[in-house]
C-alpha cells in the first residue's frame, strides 16, 4: 500500500480582501512619500470663490 500524501492547506476562494489590503497599503506609501518629498506643495482649494460667498449672508448697501 502507497502512502497518503500530506494534506494541503485549502486555499479560499476568493483572494479579493487580501489584494485590496495590498493595494491599500502602497497607496499609503505612495501618498505619504508624496507628501514628504520637497517639490511636494499645498493644493490650492477648489472652487474656492463659490465657497467664500456662501460664507457672506448679509450685503451691507
């Protein structure tokens, strides 16, 4: 009688949480070494004059 081979560890189904926790880390790294780097610069605010009328709530005439 041959042997039985050694059980295997099953492998899951589906390898999608682990691939996005990857991915989440080197977007991390990448945006942090970004930031860190000395050409990186403050992003000027988007639509930064819509945002400073709605502030304005009373036009003194």
């Amino acid at each position: 009688m041959s042997k039985r081979p050694t059980p295997k560890k099953r492998r899951e189904k589906s390898r999608g949480r682990t691939q996005y926790s990857v991915y989440a880390q080197k977007q991390t790294r990448r945006l942090t070494e970004r930031q860190q780097s000395p050409y990186a610069s403050v992003a000027e605010p988007k639509h930064k004059e819509k945002k400073a009328l709605k502030g304005i709530t009373r036009i003194k005439a």
